[in-house]
C-alpha cells in the first residue's frame, strides 16, 4: 500500500485529507507540524508528501527547500497545499521543490489526479530532485 504524510496545522483539514486518501487505498499519518514531520521523515519515506505552505513557525515553503537539499529526502514528491490560491502561490512553491499544489478546499477528483501523477512520478526511472516535474494543478481553484 501506498504511504502518504499529511503536514498541515489545521487538524480537520489534515484529518480530512488523510481520510480521502485512505478511502484512495494509501496508508496516511497526520502530522499537526513540520517538525514532527521532519522527524518522521528521518525514520521513513513515504512515497508522497501533502505539504501546508501556512505553518506557524517553520512554513512549507522552508521544509520543501530542506526536504530537496537532503540528498535522501529530495526524491520524494511533495504536494504544496493551501487555501490561498494566488497563482504566485504555486509557482512559488514549485520554486521551493513542490512538485504540485493544490488549493483548500480540496476537491477529491483533484486529488484523484494529482495521486495518478504522483504514481507515474513514483514509477519513472529518476524522480527530479527539484520538482523538475509538475504536476500542473496550481492554476485552477479547488471547490470543496
């Protein structure tokens, strides 16, 4: 089965998030924080990240850039989340190593597909180490 980390500050909407991607056959865990989230990772990759861009302390956008410096860690696809959905936004957050990202409230079509080019993603020879591969749902707003 596959394994997804969910990383956001809003416990409803981690939980939430998590539960789609269950019923979508992926083993998820919550994490309230990048910390704990960062520690998790030093144990175990999962095969994608679900990543918050607005966190108190230590924001997606810094655990993206340290999750594509670490040589171990850069591999792993991570998926920007958030519900300002500002196009500027996304492309930031692709500027930090976020392979794609989605706006709140999330859509379960859109993460139906974001999930088939996380696999595909997965699945090719080399991942890009610096999110050299979009996943190209940035530009449309999500409805709930």
């Amino acid at each position: 089965m596959p394994s997804a980390y969910v990383v956001d500050d809003h416990r409803e909407t981690a939980v939430s998030l998590a539960q789609w991607l269950g019923w979508l056959s992926y083993e998820a865990r919550v994490f309230l924080g990048p910390r704990s989230a960062l520690e998790a990772l030093a144990r175990r990759l999962p095969d994608v990240v679900f990543l918050d861009i607005h966190m108190a302390g230590m924001d997606g956008m810094e655990v993206c850039r340290y999750m594509r410096r670490d040589p171990r860690l850069a591999p792993v696809p991570i998926v920007a989340i958030s519900s300002d959905a500002q196009p500027a936004l996304g492309e930031r957050a692709r500027l930090a190593g976020a392979n794609g990202f989605l706006s709140k409230p999330l859509e379960l079509e859109a993460l139906e597909e974001v999930l088939r080019a996380v696999e595909k993603l997965n699945g090719a020879a080399a991942r890009p180490a610096l999110g050299g591969v979009s996943l190209r749902l940035a530009q449309r707003p999500l409805a709930g």
